[in-house]
C-alpha cells in the first residue's frame, strides 16, 4: 500500500542573499566565510524562537515555526542583528540578506516540507528588499496586533507557480504603519497610494530620500560588468557633454558595452537558474 502523505499548517521563512554572484565575483573565500558566520547568528535565533532549520543551499535558508508570531519575531531579529555586522565594509560589499515569510499548508517529507506554503515564502523573499521583510495575507492577518511593528500594504503579487495572486505587506521596521486601514464593517479597503509605492508621505525629503535609497540598492545589486558598463556610459556622455554637444558621439560606444554587459549577465542569470531549478 501506498504511504499517506503527510501534511500540516506551517509558517515558512526563506531566506536568500542579495547580489550573492556579484559578491562571489568580487570574493569568493570571503563570502562564503561571512555567508557561513551570518548562517550561525541565524541559527541561533531561530533556535531560540522555537523554529528549526529545514534546508540550506547555495545561499538560502529554509526554515519553519510552529508559531506565526515567532517566525515574524525571528525575521526581525535576524535584520537587526546583520544589519550591525561588518560596519567597516562599503555597502555595496556588506551582505544582506532577503526574507519571505508565509503561512500555509505544506507536504512532509522527513524532514523536508513541500508544496505553495513553501513555494509563496520564496517568491517573496525575492520580491524583498535587501535587508527586507515580506510576508503573506495570512501572516499579517496573525501578527499585526501582537507586534510592534508596522507594515506597508503591497497589495495582491502575482508570484511565480502559483495561480492566485498573493496578498504582501512588508515590515516597516522602523514601527510606524502605513498601508490599508482597519475596515470596521469587515470588508478590506482599497490600498492608498502611499502604501503602494512603500514611502511614508511626510515631505519632498523624504520621498528624495527614499528614490536615493532605491537607486543605490538598484546600483548595488547590478553584477559587476552591467555596473562598469553603466559608469563608463556615463563618464563617456559627460566627457561629451563638457568637450560639446555638436556632435555627439558618446551612445556609440556606450550602446555597444551595455548590449555586451547586458547579454553576459543573462548569461550568467540562465546558468545560475538552471542550478537552481535542478536543486527544485
């Protein structure tokens, strides 16, 4: 006879580095000695709030909680306490780490859990900022009263493999809310715009502030030869600029490394997915 498959209600929490290749390229025993060190902090904490360690590849973490509550808890522990490691590196070479948490149903294996509760947990740690928290519908729904933290409403995410689109808030760290609304009559409220676009509305500084913010984690996640073909097209055009715009000829050569950049980093981004699906 066929065994039963076993399954059970879980909180997931994924775990993956931002810009792991760019750090890889640039230093190999280094990383992976930081990547080892940030693992250990990891696991104690998780350790400490009840969860366990389900897998660890390439550069991920793979973890579940029995409590909804100490898996958020954990996530944010985890970004406070690798956010103050290795203040000295410039930030483009400090690792950050991106986290998806989700509650859901999920198919047991010995020790290893399959299935969309596993599967929604990753595609929002990918949709997460470096240093970032992202979480379910069904998460936000157990912990917004019992943390102090606030969330910023993303609104429903289409997310890879799976049919319906995913309600997502990110973890406002800081401890102010923004986003939707309680509703009083039950029904849930149309997102505001500010809960959209994840920046507090309180002045052109802090919006200014925030686009920086964004471009220089868009910058820093950029391999390394899409990033030097991008400042070299841009010394070019100023080189340009300054010698006279009459004739411009600075979009010939930048054209030409950026199309050579762009087609090596898909390159390289179709091998690395190849070995993750094979490790799917």
């Amino acid at each position: 006879m066929t065994e039963k498959l076993k399954r059970r209600l879980t909180t997931v929490l994924c775990a993956d580095v931002s810009g792991y290749t760019r750090l890889m390229e640039a230093d190999e025993p280094g990383t992976l000695a930081t990547l080892r060190r940030y693992r250990m902090a990891m696991a104690s904490l998780i350790e400490r709030h009840d969860g366990r360690i389900v897998n660890t590849w390439g550069d991920a973490v793979i973890a579940e909680f029995p409590s909804v509550v100490e898996a958020v808890q954990c996530a944010i522990e985890i970004q406070q306490e690798l956010s103050t490691q290795d203040p000295h590196l410039p930030e483009a070479r400090r690792m950050r780490f991106r986290i998806g948490i989700n509650l859901g149903d999920v198919m047991v294996d010995g020790s290893d859990i399959y299935g969309d509760g596993v599967n929604i947990a990753a595609r929002l740690q990918e949709m997460a900022e470096p240093g970032g928290i992202l979480i379910s519908g069904p998460v936000y729904d157990q912990v917004h009263n019992k943390l102090s933290v606030g969330f910023d409403y993303l609104g429903p995410q289409q997310v890879k493999n799976v049919a319906a689109p995913v309600a997502s808030y990110r973890v406002a760290l800081s401890g102010t809310t923004f986003g939707q609304p309680e509703s009083k009559d039950g029904l849930e409220p149309a997102p505001k715009a500010t809960a959209l676009s994840g920046a507090p509305s309180f002045g052109v500084q802090a919006g200014s502030r925030t686009r920086v913010r964004v471009v220089s984690n868009w910058l820093a996640d950029l391999p390394r030869a899409l990033r030097a073909a991008l400042v070299i097209s841009v010394f070019l055009f100023l080189i340009n600029l300054f010698s006279g715009l009459h004739r411009v000829w600075f979009h010939w050569p930048a054209v030409s490394m950026l199309l050579i950049a762009t087609l090596w980093t898909m390159f390289r981004q179709v091998r690395k997915n190849k070995r993750r699906t094979g490790r799917d």
